[in-house]
C-alpha cells in the first residue's frame, strides 16, 4: 500500500475517534474543577496533584508553572472565602488526550469586599496512570463589561 494511503487512513482514524462532547459533565474536566477547588482552600499539595509535572499556565500574557501558581494562591493570604463557577464549552478527548474550553468565574469574598472575575479558558489533559491531569490551562482575564449576559454558571460545589 502506498505510504499516502497509509497515511491518508491513519489521519481519517485519528478523526473518527476524536470525541466531541457539548455536556458539562466530561470526566477530563474533573482535574480542573479539583483545580480550583484546592485554590479556593490555599492547599498547594492539592492543586499540585492535578497536574502534570510539566504543567504550564498561560496567565492573561504570562508564562507560570505550578510553582508560582501555588507561590501566587499561598501569597494571597487569608481570610477570604472563593467561590469558583463554571460554564463549560466543548470538550474533546482523542485517546489519552482531551481538551475543554469554558468559561471560569470566582466570587472572592475578603471581609465587606466581594470581588467577581471572569475568564475564558482552555485546558489540555492528558491521562496519567489512568486519571486526567492538566498538562495545559491558557486563561484569559474578561472585562466586566464584555462578559456575556447569557451564561448560565455551574454552581455545583466541587471537593478536593
């Protein structure tokens, strides 16, 4: 068989078994929520624990590894309280790799000060000895101004 046809077959394999997926329920999405979670407790053990080791953030034009995502979150201090809120966009997953985008949203509440920030996200996980880790996260601050009045948040409350 020629080689062009060979690889003809293996790139209409790789998009036949591209999954789609429009539900806010992809379980790649879960090391995202968890995420987020474990910043809202200041536990840099946990946040850890969801990604890979050579996880990279992309912060509104910044390049962050987890270290000074932790370093970031543990400098913040307490008291306050985070609330994280989810819409999620698409999602597709091919094998072991899969890929969401949605929209992120956390109240942050520090003594009478309610502070609310939106972004919009995506993020590439990868399965790790049979679980998803987040490999890539790229997050884009939204203006108040420019958010779509239209999204319905998640309000589901996530655990470590």
């Amino acid at each position: 068989m020629p080689k062009l046809l060979q690889l003809g077959f293996c790139l209409a394999g790789l998009f036949c078994s591209t999954s789609v997926v429009e539900a806010a329920d992809h379980p790649a999405f879960e090391p995202v929520k968890k995420l987020f979670a474990a910043m809202s407790e200041q536990d840099g053990k946990a946040m850890q624990d969801t990604s890979t080791v050579d996880f990279q953030l992309l912060e509104h034009g910044e390049e962050w590894t987890m270290q000074k995502l932790v370093a970031v979150v543990l400098a913040n201090g307490k008291p306050h309280v985070r609330k994280n809120f989810f819409k999620q966009i698409r999602a597709r997953q091919a094998g072991d790799v899969a890929w969401v985008s949605y929209w992120n949203k956390a109240e942050i509440r520090r003594a009478t000060e309610l502070r609310t920030i939106v972004w919009l996200e995506s993020a590439v996980m990868v399965k790790v000895d049979d679980e998803w880790k987040i490999q890539l996260l790229h997050s884009t601050r939204v203006e108040s101004g420019k958010i779509p009045k239209n999204i319905q948040w998640d309000h589901s409350e996530v655990t470590k």
